[in-house]
C-alpha cells in the first residue's frame, strides 16, 4: 500500500507486511502486481518463491526461488502502477502523465476535478501529487470502472486522497459544489467540448484546465469552445523516445590499422573489452494523443 508515515508523507519506508500490494520485477518489461499472502507462492520461469520469505524484507529487495533464481520485489509507485493495471480502458503513461502534473501545477494541496476516470492511471499520479493535503474528484459514468478503480486505489494506497464519482460529465457537467473551488481540471472524454463551460465554473480564478484527446478534430472543436472563457491555450503531443541500456562487447582496439596487408595482427587486435551500450528501442510508443491546455481568464 502507498503508505502515509507519521509526518503524513507518502513514503514505503517500511517493510513489506501479509496483505501488502508489491511489484514483481523480472525486467523492465516483465513486471506484475502481486498482494502478498503469507501462505502463497509465485511460481514463474525462475523458479517457486514463497511469499513467506517476502515478509518483513524492505521494498527494492533482491529475493530467490527454490532454484536459485531471482526477482526483485518494488514498491507499487504510481510510475509503476501505471504499467502493471489492467487495462479496462485506453491508459495515459508516464511521459503524457508527467507534463500534466507540471503544467496543471499540481502541488500538495490542490484540488483536482478529473473526468473519465477509465482504468485510473492518471488518477493514482495525481492523488500522489495532491497528498497529503489535496484531494482528486473524478467521475466516470460507467459504474464498474468506477467501482473497480476504487479498488484499485483501495490496493495502492491513494485512496484516502481520492473520492470516484458516477456521473454523466458531459451531460451534466461537474457538481455544483465544486463551483470556483478547483485548482486544476483534467478531462479525457470523447466529447470534451459538452464539458468545458461546466469546467470554467468549477475552476478557481487563474485555473487551468487539460483536455487529452487522441484526434485532432476533438482538439479543434475543444479550442473553439475554449475561446470563450479561457485565455493562454496552448496544445502539446508528448513523443517519447526509450532507449534500451545493455552490456555489450566493443573491439579494444577499432581504430589500429595494420601497416601491410600482410602483416599478421597481433592478439590485442582480437580482444574486445566490455562497455554499456544504449540504443534506440525498436518499439518506441508513438503517437498517444494531444494534449490541449487553456488557463481561464481573469474576470477583474
Ligand atoms: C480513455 S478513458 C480515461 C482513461 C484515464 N485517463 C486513464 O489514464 O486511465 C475514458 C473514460 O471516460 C469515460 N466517459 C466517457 N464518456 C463519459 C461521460 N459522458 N461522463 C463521464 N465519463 C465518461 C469512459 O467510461 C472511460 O472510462
């Protein structure tokens, strides 16, 4: 669980207990939650490992299977989280995630209204970056999403920052409690333009608002309803490149040319020494959508 430490910070300064939520990694492409049960085992290709042996270890540590193998057991941090969830809708990642946070200004305390929740993925960030004073609204109208991703914030920790709503944002727009009380707005909605006239109220003065969308044509009805009552809008796509980081090989000796063509190469020429390596990887995610933000204008 994300836990809150006595000075109510969010920290996994502490060791992993029955019942704890952990990640299993094997690489950085073969992750998996798993909630520890003192009398269960994880049996994968490396072998069987008890979760008894877990318990009381820190988060990070290194543990063995029954044949020697290994895995280690992380902390389940939004970044994390993000790739390991079930996928019960289409999901931000970490780069659009990341420059929401730090351009919606989101810090301890704000308050933040979302709409769709779908699988929670940018609901978990956000909540870790509100705490431990802030909170996150944020409503689907599909009422097994919301019920599940409730879970899901009940299992990684954040849910006492968090509060699911059910509702048709589009059609109704956001509750009027929240009028002129939000820090920051985030909508990932097909019809995102039907709310924008609802987000500008809740918004307090100087707000700002995102709205993801993965067509352009989303983007540009949203713009033009943004007119009205926003100022500053301005529109991002987040293009990540990943580069893969390995131990390789590398000829000690590249640039030595031999002297005669006959000449027969001495040993140095056939030794290589080891060096880390990085390069592109062949499966850089592309295009995930863009990402429109406005800030609302200043009425005085
Ligand atoms: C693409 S998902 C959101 C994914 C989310 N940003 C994440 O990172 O996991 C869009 C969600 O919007 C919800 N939705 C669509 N129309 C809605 C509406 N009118 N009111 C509330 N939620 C709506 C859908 O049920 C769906 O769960």
């Amino acid at each position: 669980m994300l836990p809150t430490d006595s000075t109510k910070k969010l920290s996994f300064n502490r060791c992993i207990g029955d019942g704890d939520l952990v990640i299993v990694y094997e690489r950085h492409d073969s992750m998996k939650a798993v909630k520890v049960c003192l009398s269960s085992v994880l049996q994968n290709r490396f072998g069987v490992f008890k979760h008894s042996d877990w318990i009381g270890k820190p988060f990070g540590s290194k543990v063995f299977s029954n044949k020697g193998g290994f895995i280690y057991l992380l902390a389940p941090t939004p970044e994390l989280w993000t790739l390991v969830l079930s996928h019960r809708t289409q999901i931000l990642y970490i780069a659009d995630i990341s420059f929401v946070i730090m351009y919606l200004e989101i810090v301890p305390g704000c308050l933040v209204l979302e709409s769709g929740t779908g699988s929670g993925s940018l609901t978990t960030s956000l909540a870790r970056a509100v705490a431990p004073t802030g909170h996150v609204y944020t409503f689907d109208f599909h009422e097994q999403r919301a019920a599940s991703a409730r879970e899901d914030f009940e299992r990684t920790g954040v849910s006492s920052f968090v509060t699911v709503g059910v509702r048709d944002i589009q059609g109704e727009g956001f509750p009027d409690e929240f009028s002129g009380l939000a820090d920051s707005i985030f909508l990932d909605l097909p019809q995102p333009w039907l709310t924008i006239p609802s987000a500008g109220k809740m918004l307090k003065q100087d707000g700002i608002l995102c709205s993801f969308s993965p067509c352009i044509e989303q983007v540009q009805r949203s713009c033009e309803s943004l007119r009205s009552n926003f100022t500053d809008i301005r529109m991002f796509e987040i293009l990540l490149r990943t580069y893969e980081v390995r131990q390789g090989k590398v000829d000690s000796l590249p640039h030595k040319r031999k002297k005669h063509s006959n000449e027969v190469s001495n040993k140095q020429d056939n030794q290589s020494t080891a060096a880390v390596m990085a390069r592109p990887c062949g499966e850089t995610r592309g295009h995930t959508g863009y990402l429109t933000f406005a800030r609302l204008k200043c009425l005085s």
